[in-house]
C-alpha cells in the first residue's frame, strides 16, 4: 500500500503567500491607488479595517463612492433622455381652427353680410383639449374712406351635443369653455354684418379669430386668420390681349384669392370663359401659396439661436434678412441643412467667387419664400412660402378644365422660373410669352396670364 507524502511545512508556507499575493492583486485590480499596498506586503484585511498612517483605507473608499455616484449619475441620465423622449411625442394641445368655409349672405350697397362656420379638430388620440376664448377681430381693407362703415359680430357655438336641443347657445357673445374629446370637433358660427351708405369701395374683410386652447400643453393662445373677398371684378369688361414673341398673351382680374379659395375653381371661373384648345394657363407661385393656406404671420414665428444670427449675412433686399424670414426656411428645410449651406455658400462665394450655392443647397423653399411687404395686402403683413406640390396642382388643372398648366415665378428683371408644366407647356414657349412680366409685380391683381401660341 503506498502512502501519500505529507506536504512540507515550506510549501505550505509558499502556497500561502501565493494566495495572499493573489488577493491583494485582485485588491489592486478594482482599486488601481492600493498597487502600492503589496510593496508594503498589506493583506486585504490591513487595507481594508486597519489604518496604517498612508491614507490608504480613505482612498479606497472615496474610489468605491465615486463610483456608485458615477453610476447614479448614468442611470439618471438615462431615465431623463427616456422620459423626455417620451415627453417629446407627446400631442399636447393639437387643436387648431380651420379656415372657415364662408359665405355672403347679403351683397347690397348698404350692407354685407357675412358668415362663417370654423371647425375646431382635436387630433390627439386620447386627450381631452379645451377651447376657452374665442373673440373676433374685423379689419376692412378699402381704396376709400371708412368713415360711416360700422360693423357687429355674432358669435354663436355649434357643439355636437346642442344638436339635439341640450345646452343652448349663449345670445349675449360670452364663449362658454368647451371641452374637444380626441378625434372629436366642435364648431363656431361667426356672423359679421357690415353698414354703411355705400360699401362698393370696399375690397377685402380680414377676419382674425382670436382663440386659446387649453389642455396638456398648458395655456396657448392662437389666432386664425380668413382673408374675405368684397370686391370682384367685371368678368365682362373688355379683353386686352398683348402681342409677344410666339404667343399671344391675355392678364386675367380675378378677386382677392385667399385659402377659402380653390385653384381649379378659378380657373374655371375666370380663364375658361376666355380660353380655347391648345392654351396654356400660367398661375403665379405666390396666389397658388397663398390658396394652399402657405402664409405665416410673423407673432406666430418664433426665431431661433441660427435665425438671428445668420440673417445679418444677407442683402437687405432678401427675404431671408430678417431673423422670421430665416427662421421659416430653417423651420422647413431644418436647422443642419440651413447652417450646413450658409458655410458652404459662405466658402463657394469668399473663396471661389460662386455665388448663389447657398440657395441651391438650402433647399427649394429657400428661393420661394416672401417675407412681409412682398405681396398685396393683408397678405404684405405675412411671411408667403412657396407653393407645395406644384407638379400635382398643374397637373390636376390639366384633368379638370383640360388646359395645359404652369405655374411660374416672374418679376420685372425678366426672369422667368417654372416651378411646374404640363407636357405641352414648353419652357421655351413660356419664357418668350412672360419674359416681360404681363401679371405685374405691383397692385394689378391679375395672377393669372392666359396664353395663346400663334402657331
């Protein structure tokens, strides 16, 4: 039988101070400040409840704090970026007013009378949206004088539940707060009567609604504003077609054209009557904004940190050297696009001489865009953007009223852009018919150019 030789005191020794070493180099592996405690041949125990005079002990335990506070830190800032991201999708208080769908209901000498019906709309899903205030502001745009023009509005609430005969409308103008379900709406009847001896001077009704949406969101006011025709021109009155290189071409009056309005409708209205197979209409890109409801005023733009900044950079003349101006580009094209073509453009025109780079990248928008004074009025109080979708709003002129159909930015300078034409309207036809500008850049009110190829 063999037996087994019983380990020396020696290597029992040695195995000892191996673990013990092992020890303090895990010690030391968590704590990189007590490397220096095995020179000193200290156990784990010694580092950790004895005090041997270097300050080692304080140094491991502020390492052991630091640490659980760094990782406090990281939780909390992960439990923040979650909950405001969260927060960010949120609706909030998504209810706005619509245009309105409006009508005159007396049109004499003496008086008009005007009604609108708006529809609040809470697109949230589930939150409850309140509508607290409304109050109407009218302001009369007229060539001739106000004086003896008076005015009265009426505001009556057409909620869902007063349909069948519960909670009445008040007849004294005091809006009751109503409360808007998600996905539900609500509407207010507004009616304006207008007096006076003789109101045929009179042009346009701007109707602002004043309203404040309350909810989630907290307090928010907001203002609708309807752009109402008074005045329409004599779509009898004589015709005056003017001879240019190729075509014949023919400005057309039409009303004030404001978001009530349609654009197949005014073509219908006012080029139809006049226009024969193989005519082409053309339609100005800020009446066609202007319909698309693409106006902003400027208490609703809020510039940022890039607006104010980078607006001073550009000519006076330019619609993006005001810091809502800007800031309207930055709100459509997004604020790294904007600020990424502003250095290049900035490098392309100091260095290379090229100008114009910054509005090639800066998106379409960036040339579309007319800031206050650039359009008639009310609309020279708005900032107007470009038309959206341009292609498909010719293209359903073509469809409808079966006249080829381009929509085109043209001034005084002889410039002429096609923002959008249908297959028969030629770029080449286009720019020899509008190169002297027969819309007019001033007060004409003629958006629409009828033209009529001489062969």
């Amino acid at each position: 039988m063999l037996k087994r030789d019983k380990p020396s005191k020696s290597s029992i020794s040695a195995k000892r101070k191996k673990a013990a070493w092992d020890q303090k180099l895990i010690l030391s592996s968590c704590f990189p400040s007590s490397f220096y405690a095995i020179a000193l041949d200290l156990s784990p125990y010694d580092i950790l409840f004895k005090s041997n005079g270097d300050g080692l002990i304080m140094d491991v335990f502020v390492q052991i704090l630091l640490g659980i506070a760094l990782g406090a830190i990281a939780l909390i800032f992960l439990i923040w970026v979650i909950f405001e991201q969260q927060y960010r999708r949120r609706d909030g208080n998504k209810m706005e007013l619509d245009q309105g769908a409006w009508h005159i209901k007396e049109y004499t000498p003496e008086t008009y009378q005007l009604q609108g019906i708006f529809t609040a709309f809470n697109d949230t899903k589930k939150l409850d949206i309140f509508l607290t205030e409304i109050d109407i502001e009218l302001v009369l745009l007229s060539k001739d004088s106000l004086e003896g023009i008076t005015h009265t509005v009426k505001i009556t609430s057409r909620h869902p539940d007063q349909i069948s005969g519960q909670n009445p409308s008040r007849l004294d103008n005091y809006w009751e707060s109503y409360i808007v379900k998600g996905k539900h709406t609500t509407q207010v009847e507004v009616a304006i009567a207008i007096h006076g001896k003789n109101l045929t001077g009179l042009e346009t009704a701007w109707v602002k609604a004043h309203y404040v949406v309350y909810g989630p969101g907290g307090r928010t006011p907001k203002t609708r504003h309807c752009i109402i025709p008074l005045k329409f021109p004599d779509e009898n009155a004589p015709k005056r077609w003017r001879s240019t290189d190729g075509a014949d071409v023919l400005p057309i009056r039409t009303h004030l054209l404001s978001p009530i309005d349609s654009i197949v409708e005014v073509v219908q209205r006012y080029v139809v009557p006049q226009a024969q197979k193989g005519d082409i209409v053309t339609i100005g890109e800020s009446p066609v904004a202007i319909i698309q409801g693409r106006m902003i005023h400027p208490s609703e733009v809020k510039p940022g940190w890039l607006a104010k900044r980078l607006c001073y950079y550009f000519l006076p003349t330019s619609s993006l050297a005001t810091a809502c101006g800007l800031q309207v580009l930055v709100d459509n094209s997004g604020a790294w696009q904007v600020g990424f073509a502003f250095v290049i453009g900035a490098i392309a025109k100091g260095l290379f001489k090229i100008p114009g780079v910054f509005y090639m990248l800066a998106g379409e928008q960036a040339k579309l865009i007319d800031d206050v004074t650039g359009t008639l009025p009310p609309y020279d109080q708005f900032i107007v953007l470009g038309p959206a979708n341009s292609q498909a709003v010719v293209d359903e002129i073509l469809a409808q009223t079966g006249l080829e159909a381009a929509i085109v930015d043209v001034n005084d300078l002889k410039r002429v852009a096609i923002l959008a034409a249908t297959p028969n309207a030629t770029q080449d036809l286009l720019n020899k018919a509008l190169l002297n500008n027969p819309a007019g850049n001033a007060a004409e009110q003629t958006p629409v150019v009828l033209i009529r190829p001489s062969s």
